[in-house]
C-alpha cells in the first residue's frame, strides 16, 4: 500500500487525489494497524492452549467491530471505485477477523484458526486488486507491485509455515520466507531511492519501520531454520509491531494531507 499512499498524499504524480479517496485509504491503514494489535494476543497462543484463545477473543471482536464501523462511514464516499473495492474486499478480511474472534471466545481452536486463514486469503485479495488501482506511476508503480508481489509471498509462506508438519518442511519454508522478507526491505530501500526530495518527513519515517519490519521477519526466518524459537517469537512480535507502527504513521501522513489540501 506504500506507494499508493504516496499518490494520495500528493508524492505520486498526476492529478490530486479526492479528498474521500483519502480518507478512505487513511480508514485502512488505521483499521489495519488496530486490528493486527489486537489480533497478536492470539498469535502467541500455543495450537491446543484453548484458555489463551478464549482471552485473546474478546480483544478481537471489540476491536473489530469498532472499525468495521469506522469503515463502512468512509467507504459510502470513496470515489474510486477501484479503491472502494480494495476497502470492500479489506472489509471482508475484517468480517474473518470478528470470526476468528468469536471462536475463540468459545475456545473453538480450530473455527479460529480457520477464520484467520481465511482473512489471510482476504487480504492476498485485495492487495491483487490494489494493483489494478494506478494511483503511481512509472519507477515507484514498478516498484509497488513488487512490494505487493512480496507482501502475498510472505502472507502464503507464513500460512504454509503454520501447516507444516516435518521439521524439513519447515526448514525449507522458512528459508523461502528469509528471502522473500529480505527482498521486501530491499524493494522498500528501493522506493525510499525514488520518492521526491519534497516527500512529507512522516511517509520516509512509515517507509523506514516497514523496512524494518520485514528486517526482524528476516531475523525470525531464520531463527526458526535454525530451531532457536525464543528468538523466533522476539522478532516476530517485534515484525508486527514495526508493521503497526508503520501504518500508524502513514496513516497519520494522509491526515496531515487533508488538513492541508
């Protein structure tokens, strides 16, 4: 989503965006960030600890149910409709999130795990339909969809991860995610390289703590290849947080944008 917050933000290119188109960009990023927060109690849940899971729930229904609301305000006035469906689709990852959510209050391990994988392949989807957008242009779309492009990689990856059963298949999957988590700082350094001069200091900070997301995600690949899981969970939290952040911050941009257009 980088880039496109970088055309929204008046850093891409062409026309000036519409201010709902925006907000509505702003609404995802913001939802995005909350959401996986109150998501990262369960994923620290051990597969047949069913108490973790059952207070891990709650957290995820309220939070989801709070931005679903704030969802549905924006996305009755986005103007894009190629975005309005990007917000739809994100919608749907956020109705597998409440899902996953009531689950787990109920302790049903398996109906939340389930549901998380679903919002995975959710969100596979609308990343897919946010390239067709063409909010940038030239070197920084290029760029862009191969983000994106790595983005899906690594949300596959970790869910084969999940499933392996052998600890060959989980030394060879956490290699492949090792490389795919390396080359997405690299494509971030790489966009960093194009963006103009005048780039708001705010997106280059959002820029920065998504590198260093996919930076610890590195670090954890390659601490569970090497069975060193204490040092897997350290740097996967601290991935999810860095990703949070990021968003948080980029969100906090597009506000700047309005406050100013």
């Amino acid at each position: 989503m980088l880039p496109v917050v970088l055309a929204l933000a008046g850093c891409g290119g062409g026309d000036e965006p519409p201010r709902n188109d925006i907000r509505t960009m702003r609404e995802i990023l913001q939802s995005s960030a909350l959401v996986q927060r109150a998501v990262a109690p369960l994923y620290q849940c051990a597969p047949d600890d069913a108490d973790c899971y059952r207070a891990a729930g709650p957290g995820i229904v309220e939070a989801v149910a709070s931005e679903r609301a704030s969802l549905g305000d924006v996305l009755q006035e986005t103007e894009s409709e190629c975005l309005a469906e990007v917000a739809r689709r994100f919608d749907d990852s956020l109705a597998a999130y409440a899902a996953a959510g009531r689950a787990a209050v109920q302790g049903d391990v398996a109906a939340a795990d389930q549901a998380i994988s679903r919002s995975s392949q959710v969100e596979i989807s609308y990343l897919r339909r946010l390239d067709e957008c063409g909010f940038s242009e030239g070197k920084v779309a290029e760029i862009g969809s191969e983000m994106r492009r790595i983005n899906i990689e690594v949300i596959q990856l970790t869910e084969e991860l999940v499933s392996c059963k052998t600890q060959d298949c989980v030394a060879e999957v956490s290699r492949e995610l090792e490389v795919a988590a390396h080359q997405g700082s690299g494509a971030i350094e790489s966009l960093l390289a194009e963006i103009p001069s005048e780039t708001p200091g705010c997106l280059a900070d959002g820029l920065r703590l998504m590198a260093r997301s996919f930076r610890s995600l590195e670090l954890a690949a390659t601490a569970i290849g090497e069975e060193d899981f204490e040092t897997a969970e350290r740097e996967g939290v601290q991935s999810d947080e860095m990703r949070s952040q990021a968003q948080e911050r980029l969100a906090a941009c597009l506000t700047t944008a309005l406050s100013v257009g």
